[in-house]
C-alpha cells in the first residue's frame, strides 16, 4: 500500500511513445506457440507493474474517498467521506504554493537543462583525444545518489561555502546569497543542483541521437554550401528530433516529482516559508508525516492527473508541427 | 534550592503506585497473561528491540551486550538489536507498525511514546514496576512514561538545557553571571549580553550557537519550546489537551518569538555552523584562542566536548527569563514494550511482559545509568544522586537538576523549572508544526500570522483524529 505513486506508469509510457513505430504486421490467431511464449516472457514484467503501478494506484484511488489513517487507535473505523479529502486538498493554501512551485521549477529546469544537455552532447561528440574523459566527467552525477549529492551541495551552498566564494571573486563581493536560507534564493540554489545533477543523463540520450545522424547528410549540407549553423539546423536538429522530444517530455515528468533535494537541503524540508515546498513533499508529509493516507491519496490521484494533463498538451503541440522524417 | 519532588509529581507516582497493586491484586487473570507482569518468565526468549543510533550509541549497545551476557543469560532472555538512525526513527516504527512489523521491544525519544500509546502498539508494564523502582527515579521520568493513567515506559537518563559560555568573555564584557535558575537573565538581559559580545568582536557568525545543524524535528521543539513557555505560552492548551489556540499563538508566545527574530535579523543568532565545533576551536582550528562562538543553546549531551576544550572556562548558564520564569526542557529516550508485532493489544502474540520487563529493569539500573550519565554527559534519572558528583550542589551542572525539581506544566504558574512536553498522542504532529514554524520564523516570516498557521493546522488534526 503506498500513497505515493512512483512515477513509473508515466515514464514507461512514454519510453513506449518514443520508441520508433513498427510496420503493421499481418493479423494472427491468438494461441499460436509464439504468442504464449511472448506473454510468458512479458508476464514478470506485468505481474511487477500490476502488483507496484496499478495496485497501489487503485488502492490510492479508493483510500483518497476514505478517513484512511496509517495508523489508528483499537476500534476506529475507516469511513468513506466522499470528496472531503479533495475539497480540504484544494482548500489549502499550501497545496497551491506546492504546484506554483512545481511549475516554477519545470518552466525553468526543462528548457535550461534541455539546452544544456544538447550543449554538452554537441561538445562530447567532437572528434577529439580524450573526449571520453570529458563524457565520464559530465556523467558521473548521474551515478551517485541524489540524496549524498544533495548532502555535499548543502555544504557547498552554506552562506561561506565554495560556490559563494566563486561569485564573490567575479563580482567583487557584491553576490553573496543565503542560498538555501533565504526565501528568495533558495529555489535557485535548488534548480542548480538538479541540473548539475542529472543533464548528463539526457546528454547520453542526445549523444546517442547525435551519432545517428548520418555523415553523409552533413557532407551533402557541405557541398550545398552550408555553413556550421545551418548544418545544426537543417540537419543536427531534424535528425534527433524524436529523442530531443523524448528528453523534453522525460525532463518534465521528472521535474514534477522533484522530491530529494527539496527534502534534503533546506533548513526543513521543502523550506524556508515552503519556497521549495512541492507537490511531492506535500504528499509524503501528507500521507507519512501526518499518517493522513486518505488526504494523501488525494493528492496522489491529483498529482497523477496533473501529470498527465502536462504530458499530454505538451505531446499534441508539438505533434502538430508535422512528423519529419 | 531544594531538590525534593513537587506534589503533584507525588501525586502521579502514588496514582502509578495504586494502579499497580490494583493489577498485582487480580491473581486470577495474571496467570498465563503475557500482557500482565506476573512475576515469572515463561521460557527462553529472545526479544527483538529497534534502538535508535545518535552520534554516540555506545551506552545503549554496551547496555545491551551486558544484559545479554549477564542477567539476560541467567533468565534465559536475549535482547536482539535493530538499530534504526535517529533521524527518520519515529518514520521507520510507524512503518513498521503499519506492516504488522513491530519488535518487541522499542526505544522512544521522549513524548514520541503517547502516539504510539494512544494507537495501542505498546503494552503498559503498570504491573511490572514496584514502589521501590519508582521511587528510585526523578519524578519527571515516571510522568514521561506516564500516558492514560498507565506507565509505558521507563528511561535510563534525564536530560537537561542551559546555555553554555566562555565564562572569560562574559567578564570580558562584564556581564553578570547568573549562578541558579532563580538568577536567570531575562530576556532584554540576555540580548544586551548579546549585543556587548558582538559588539567586543566575539562569534564571528554571531554570539550564540543554537544547533541549527540539528536540522528539523525534535530538537527545535525541545530546544525552542522553552522560549514561548518562558513568557507564558504553550505547546497546546493543557487545561483542555484539545487544541492550541490562544497559548501558541496567544501574545506572549507570539512577544518572545518577535523578540528571537530580531536577534536573527541582527546577526546575534549563528545559523552557518555545520558542526559542533564553533564553540570549542573557532575558524582557526584551535582551542582557546578567542575566537570561539561564546554561548551555546544546548543539552547536556554538549558536556563532554566541550569541558574537553574549555576546561574552568566552562560555565553553565539558565536559559533567559520572557517574564514566566526560565524554563528548561526534560525528558529523553526511554524504554517500552510494544503490544506484539501486529500491534494489536490483548491479540495473543504479545512478547513475555517478564522478559522485557527484565530488559527494562536492567536498563534503568544504577549498573546502567552509570554508564548514560558517564559516557553521555547524561542527567541521573534517579532520586539519589550520591553517585554524580557532576549534579549535587555545588557541582557543574546542579542546574539541570534544579530545573527537574521544578518541574510544572502549568504556563501560567510564574515558576523556574522545566516543562514537560504535552503528554498528548498529537505530540509528534505539534512539535512538526512547531518546528517547521520556527525555521520559518528565523527565516524571516511574520510570527502572528506563522503561528496562527500552524494552530489551525494543529487543532484540525485533533479534531480529525479524536486525540
């Protein structure tokens, strides 16, 4: 029973989205030797995704109408309350400031580290010695754990620390913010961690585009007299255009559960004055802190439609430009 | 100062007392009754206990590794460990219990134990302690375990606050040194102290150290709660126990927390510290060159360390005066027995009441609490203090138990001494409320509106759940 979805339902949906669509194949009995062996080997994978994904949602759905404490007295009884739990959810102010986060974070995180990424993706992909150091180097945030990274980022973050050291020798000492003490900063000192911590992963994405790109596409643009911006434009961007939409997508849906570093760095979580509060940690003091399951819940079943909704609008604007290939 | 109980603290122990020879009395349903101490441990057993793991977990592990070979393997009771870190412990017992999971035994940080009380995951050993064991202890450790009119637990040390100083800069700068908590500075005292030691160049990051490293839960209520209780404010309203309008955010809480916040504003507060060592060796590393934090708003587990390195120079100050009297804090870990892995009381699959009274009754010992008090620094939870020279009068730290003797939970009562922490199965949502309040509050947040917030918030819940 967990009132905290992981996220994994949307993310596995949309690696099947990204994946290329294969040529119709022809109809087929249903019982022919292949097609049970197929469910066979697919079934661990069902009976894991039913058993963690779909379950504990149906659970999540039922308990968000129900009073469900995680712990309750002898003789108390789980009562069905209607929507209560959603009108309390809506009512409060906090459950705003969490999704006005959430959406501060993404509209800031998914283009920035988006460009970053392809940034760093370009730059790894030159033809040089030694670049497999500099792609080690730009991925190994990826490996460490996003709660030790988040411990270290605290100390580096401190008022005195190294990162205001830095930005007081390039401005004279005039920039020296409380990053994860003051209000005003303390979502900028979180949006820099994570994109430190995690474009190396969507840099392998692109990279990977990058080099399947064919040569002879860029030769052609030589020949055609392109200079270096227009091959990157006419040939790069078109290229990797449905990884590049796979990363966008991805990068959203993870930036919604935004959950370790606001938890970890501040001085409470989600803190100071909420200003990292976000949905996620509104769920898990919800429904773990407070043991409110059912008003968890509740924001559980809302979080997932937000979810949803995102990925959804942002699937069928960008779909509408036309598919090229 | 006298160090003799309160009459109300009289009058819980003799209410414990009774209701244990009302059980004692009822031979019948002792017999077979693991829920009931009746005096005989069943079989060899062993017991699986979650303990919590601080910076400095040798005093409990030694405990249990000596009951193990000593007393534990004459009875034929073996205590098996499951060390849980301090920071997500109340997290993973919940957990557990949720799971059908519990252990046998388990090891609660102060109030912690009344919302487990009041869910029925423990078992009260009302009938397993005897006159002469309460006696034995402080009062304040018998009102801790205390819930329902039932004992739950029983802790092996007492802890205490006050706020530690380079008793050679406060000279520096003249300040009177209170000696008792009946000398206490008061709270505009206190600031000017503050603001003489700033202004003479001392604490780089600001003259008093409050933990803030600590980070949040537990100790922000129980280091901070003082203050708000001090000018007349509370937790929560304990004439009634069902709501905290008008005592937390009542004009007096709300005064003292106004007057916490300019302190921070004026840099008088050190908030970048990320370990202990601002007090004792300052930015250069070393000991004893002036450039230490000069005060430190701590518990007692800070003795040690810091006699270490300061040596005479150490002094131990009552924490200030808002106009209510100085108030400490009190309580700390102590030691219940859960109601059987499911968590359900009187369900048949409870551990022996027997053997883990036998845990207990070791634990608590004055074999036992030598080793808290020694290793920890800890206050003696016991009446006798024949053997801690530390806390007699005249001793380092004779203020901790002058604050425990003093002991009240009445806000109104214009009294020094420490207040309990409200024995109110709401406690670990009040003291999360509260402590999210206050970083909030050193944040910079206005304070009326912050703790009409969180009143609101904290008197929802009771009425949510029925506390």
């Amino acid at each position: 029973m967990s009132a905290i979805p992981s996220g994994g339902a949307e993310v596995a949906a949309e690696v099947a989205a990204a994946t290329p669509i294969r040529p119709p194949q022809k109809q087929r009995s249903r019982f022919t030797a292949d097609t049970v062996t197929g469910w066979l080997f697919s079934a661990p994978a069902i009976i894991l995704i039913a058993c963690f994904i779909i379950l504990p949602f149906i659970l999540a759905f039922y308990f968000s109408f129900t009073n469900e404490r995680l712990l309750s007295p002898p003789g108390r009884e789980t009562q069905w309350i209607g929507f209560d739990n959603y009108a309390r959810v809506f009512n409060n102010p906090r459950f705003w400031t969490a999704l006005t986060n959430n959406i501060t974070f993404s509209i800031v995180v998914v283009p920035l580290q988006t460009f970053f990424a392809l940034f760093l993706a370009i730059l790894v992909n030159q033809k040089l010695r030694g670049v497999v150091v500099f792609r080690t180097i730009f991925f190994i945030p990826i490996t460490v754990v996003m709660a030790a990274s988040a411990v270290i980022w605290v100390v580096l973050l401190n008022p005195q620390g190294l990162i205001n050291a830095f930005f007081e020798i390039i401005t004279f000492g005039n920039f020296s913010p409380d990053w994860l003490g003051d209000p005003a900063y303390a979502m900028a000192g979180i949006i820099m961690v994570s994109i430190w911590a995690s474009v190396g992963f969507q840099m392998v994405i692109l990279l990977a585009a990058l080099q399947d790109v064919p040569e002879s596409l860029y030769e052609a643009a030589r020949l055609d007299g392109a200079n270096n911006w227009q091959q990157f434009r006419n040939v790069t961007l078109p290229g990797i255009r449905n990884p590049l939409l796979f990363v966008l997508t991805i990068t959203t849906i993870l930036a919604f559960r935004l959950f370790d570093q606001v938890w970890i760095m501040p001085d409470r979580p989600g803190g100071p004055l909420d200003a990292t509060r976000t949905l996620m940690v509104d769920i898990v003091d919800t429904g773990l802190n407070q043991q409110a399951v059912g008003r968890g819940s509740a924001l559980s079943v809302i979080f997932l439609f937000i979810v949803l909704a995102v990925t959804i609008v942002q699937r069928r604007l960008v779909k509408q430009e036309g598919e090229i290939k | 100062m006298t160090h003799s109980r309160t009459s109300r603290q009289v009058a819980l122990m003799a209410t414990v007392a009774l209701a244990g020879t009302a059980f004692a009395a009822a031979p019948a349903a002792a017999q077979d009754d693991a829920n009931v101490c009746d005096g005989v441990i069943d079989g060899p057993v062993t017991l699986e206990m979650t303990m919590h793991t601080g910076s400095n977990p040798g005093a409990e592990m030694e405990t249990v590794d000596a009951f193990n070979a000593g007393p534990g393997a004459e009875l034929g009771v073996t205590i098996d460990v499951i060390p849980i870190g301090e920071q997500a412990y109340e997290t993973a017992i919940t957990s557990a219990a949720a799971a059908g999971e519990m252990p046998d035994l388990v090891d609660m940080d102060g109030p912690s134990l009344y919302p487990f009380a009041f869910n029925g995951l423990l078992s009260p050993i009302t009938s397993c302690v005897d006159q002469e064991k309460l006696d034995y202890f402080l009062g304040s450790i018998i009102e801790q375990g205390t819930y329902n009119d039932e004992l739950y637990s029983l802790g092996s040390f007492e802890s205490g606050m006050g706020i530690w100083a380079h008793k050679s800069m406060l000279e520096d700068i003249g300040a009177r040194i209170p000696t008792s908590i009946d000398d206490a500075w008061t709270g505009d005292e206190f600031e000017q102290v503050m603001r003489d030691l700033q202004a003479a160049g001392y604490g780089a990051n600001g003259p008093l150290d409050i933990k803030w490293h600590y980070g949040a839960g537990e100790w922000r209520a129980y280091g901070f709660a003082p203050i708000i209780q001090s000018a007349g404010g509370d937790l929560i309203d304990r004439s009634t126990m069902k709501g905290s309008d008008g005592v937390l955010n009542g004009p007096e809480a709300v005064g003292a927390l106004n007057q916490f916040q300019t302190w921070v504003d004026d840099g008088l507060i050190d908030l970048i510290a990320e370990d202990d060592n601002n007090f004792t060796v300052g930015p250069d590393g070393e000991a004893n060159t002036g450039d230490e934090t000069p005060l430190s708003w701590v518990g007692h587990w800070m003795h040690s360390l810091y006699s270490e390195n300061l040596g005479d120079d150490l002094v131990l100050i009552p924490l200030p005066d808002f106009g209510n009297g100085s108030k400490g804090a009190m309580g700390s870990w102590n030691w219940a027995v859960s109601s059987g892995p499911d968590g359900v009381p009187n369900s048949g699959d409870e551990a022996d009441l027997d053997a883990a009274w036998a845990f207990i009754d070791y634990a608590t010992s004055p074999e036992s609490v030598l080793r808290f008090v020694n290793g920890y620094g800890a206050v003696p939870p016991t009446a006798d203090l024949a053997d801690f020279p530390g806390f007699q009068e005249g001793g380092d730290r004779e203020l901790y138990i002058d604050y425990l003797s003093n002991a009240h939970s009445d806000p109104n009562l214009e009294q020094n001494g420490s207040m309990a922490r409200p024995a109110t199965a709401a406690y670990l949502f009040i003291r999360d409320r509260f402590s999210e309040a206050f970083a909030d509050i050193v944040a910079g947040a206005d304070v009326q509106s912050t703790l009409d917030n969180i009143v609101m918030q904290i008197d929802q819940e009771i009425e949510d759940v029925g506390y």
